[in-house]
C-alpha cells in the first residue's frame, strides 16, 4: 500500500526520493508510528518533503489517498461535548423573524453570558434562541442566524461570528504555482524600478564589443551586475476561514510576486493584523512574529500589500479582544496604524465583489483604515491600479 502512496506523492508533485521512502520504511518498523494516522501524517512529511513550500502539496495527496480514515486522538475543544454540535434540525426564518433578532449588548456582556451558559447547560441543545447547539437563534453554536454569536464547532455561514470556538489550521501558499497566464506578472512589473546589484556576472555586450574595438580586435570581456526590480515589498496574507474560496488567485498572486521581487518578505495573518503576525502557518502557535520586530526591522521605502476580503465582525477591528483566536489587548485598527505610518505606501486587494463592499461593514471600516482609495479589487485591472498608485 505505500507503494501507491510514495507514487501518489511524486505523481502531485512532491518531489520525494527513493532512498527517503525507504528511510519512511525503516522508521515505521522501528514503530515509530503506529496505530494513528496523525503520527503517521507528521512522520511521512518529516521523511519525504524537503521543502516547506512542498507541504501543501503534501497535505492534498496525503488527504486524497488517505479519504476516510481519521485520527482516534482527536480532542473536543474546551468542555463542550462534541454531539451537543451535531447539527439535526434547519430552522428556516422569515424576514420579518430575522429582523426580531437582537445582539445581546456588546462583546463583553456577549462573553459572559457564554460564560453562564458553560455552567447551567446539562445537555444537547438543538434550535432555540438560549442554550448552546445548532441551529436557531441562540448567540452560542453553529447553523443558526445570530448578527452577534460566537461559533462553537461545525460550518461557518454568516461570517460574521464575534469569536470561534476551536482550533483551525490553515496550510501555507503555494510559491511554486504555475500561472495559466502571464497577466498578473506583467500587471506587477508596473512596480518597477531597475538598478545593477551584486557581483559582474552578467556579459555587458555593447560594451564587450565596443571595448574590443578599440583593443585592435583582441577580445576585451566586460560584464556587468545582473539588472533586477530594485522594489522592495511586504506583503500580508489572509488565511483560513471565508479566504478559503480565494486560494487559487492568492497562490498565482504570491508566485509573481516571488518571480517579480528579488526584495520580498510575506507574513500570514487572520483576518485582521495584530500585536503578531507569522511566517508558517503550521507553526503559527508556536513561531510568531511580533510585529513590532516588523515595524523595526524594514524601512519606510517598503511597498506594503495586504490580501484579504476584510469580511468579519466589526469588532474584530475596533475591539480589545475582538480576536477571534486570541485575546488582543490592543484593538487591530490601533495595529493598523501604526503598520500604516510607518510604511505610508500602502495597498489593500480584496478578492470580493467591488459591489458587495458597500454591503460588509468590516471592509468600510478597513477603507476608513485605509485612507481614500487604497483598497482594491484583487481583478487584473484593480491589480494594474494598484502597482500605479504604490509607484507614486
């Protein structure tokens, strides 16, 4: 059966070799890892990818061979039993019952009263406008419609819950995609300016030729240093939740623009940016990057691009602890600001319609952030209008 696993692998691309399946072989009869297939995923990814921007390509052929099989390790997040989340009933709500739905007072008095539910809440609960389940109206579960709620477990729908309640793992881009087209690159060489860097390794044959010209013919080399975009650019990366749909632009996006920058640095972020910011999203609990080393390490010179549909609740930008993951002591815009005065020439492209923008709070928000016309459509021509404006 691993056969067919190793050839699944190289057949997506993972350029993994035999002599690496072989030492997979030898360290699964040494019981390495067994009897979880959890232990076994970590494992063959340690043995058989050699570049993190291959694990992506892992994780798909990995998920694709394994369909179906699922760890036993699993654990349910908080004390939550995880079939009170299993969602059994559809509640269909008219527009006038829609309309009856009211927020429960603010972030604050939102995260107590789940705190009050946790302790008087002694079964499942499906339907219903209080206790913690699915479907309904209550604030707390998933599969309902509150304007204010906190997810616990199951799909997203509304995006628009104040928090989440579990652990996501979002997977990196992928710099090595293949565009269909050339018309992204060339939208970014509008962000152009070219100097002469590092060693004379490149031939200069104007100067070759006429330099062996005035030697009497004797051949007189000149080389000179390779010409590259001397632009240097960060570039911010929403991940995970509702920029799911958005992966495949992302990745053609995020692969010219390695093509395109010799000075690129990338962080991941969700959602919104706060006090940290990561370069790996399989280590972004353990490895993260405060963003004031950011602040401090780059200079003003810097283009900065941030990516993501800025589709959230409000309070994830204005509000301490709007987080949906953690809890910020300083609100997202405060962190914005100070990303924005230090790097004034600054952009946004969003992968949502320009015409539901008016219709999502968070991205008027993020535009009041942003200052007038910096956010963009993340189209070939919001691209072109983009660079323009980053090149001012």
């Amino acid at each position: 059966m691993l056969f067919t696993f190793f050839f699944t692998l190289r057949a997506a691309g993972v350029k993994a070799s035999l002599s690496e399946f072989l030492m997979l072989l030898e360290a699964l009869s040494k019981h390495v890892a067994i009897f979880s297939i959890d232990d076994f995923y970590h494992l063959s990814r340690a043995a058989l990818v050699k570049d993190e921007s291959q694990y992506d390509r892992f994780d798909r052929a990995f998920a694709a061979y394994f369909k179906g099989i699922e760890a036993v390790t699993g654990e349910l997040f908080g004390s939550i039993p995880e079939e009170w989340l299993k969602k059994q009933a559809e509640l269909h709500l008219s527009p006038e019952e829609l309309a009856k739905i009211q927020a429960l007072g603010g972030l604050d008095q939102l995260m107590e009263t789940l705190r009050q539910r946790l302790e008087e809440q002694k079964e499942q609960h499906h339907g219903g406008s209080k206790w913690i389940g699915t479907g309904g109206t209550s604030p707390f579960g998933h599969g309902g419609f509150n304007p204010e709620g906190v997810r616990i477990g199951g799909p997203g729908g509304q995006k628009k819950a104040v928090k989440v309640w579990e652990k996501r793992d979002f997977r990196n881009l992928d710099d090595s995609i293949e565009l269909g087209t050339r018309n992204i690159k060339i939208a970014l060489r509008r962000l152009r300016r070219f100097a002469r860097e590092g060693a004379a390794d490149v031939l200069d044959i104007d100067d070759t030729i006429s330099s062996t010209a005035r030697n009497a013919g004797y051949l007189d080399i000149k080389m000179v240093p390779e010409r590259r975009n001397a632009v240097k650019v960060l570039l911010f990366l929403d991940v995970g939740g509702s920029m799911d749909p958005h992966i495949k632009v992302c990745e053609e996006l995020f692969s010219a623009a390695k093509t395109e920058f010799k000075h690129l640095e990338h962080f991941y972020f969700h959602n919104f940016v706060y006090e940290s910011v990561w370069k790996d999203n399989a280590r972004r609990h353990s490895e993260r990057i405060p963003l004031f080393d950011v602040l401090h390490k780059y200079t003003p010179d810097y283009k900065v691009v941030f990516v993501g549909d800025a589709t959230m609740s409000p309070y994830e930008i204005v509000h301490p602890g709007g987080s949906v993951e953690h809890w910020n002591e300083e609100a997202g815009a405060v962190w914005f600001k100070r990303l924005h005065d230090q790097f004034p020439n600054l952009v946004w492209l969003n992968p949502e319609r320009e015409d539901h923008w008016e219709y999502t709070p968070s991205v008027q928000v993020t535009n009041e952030l942003l200052g007038q016309g910096r956010m963009f459509p993340l189209t070939l021509s919001g691209l072109e209008a983009a660079m323009r404006r980053l090149s001012h």
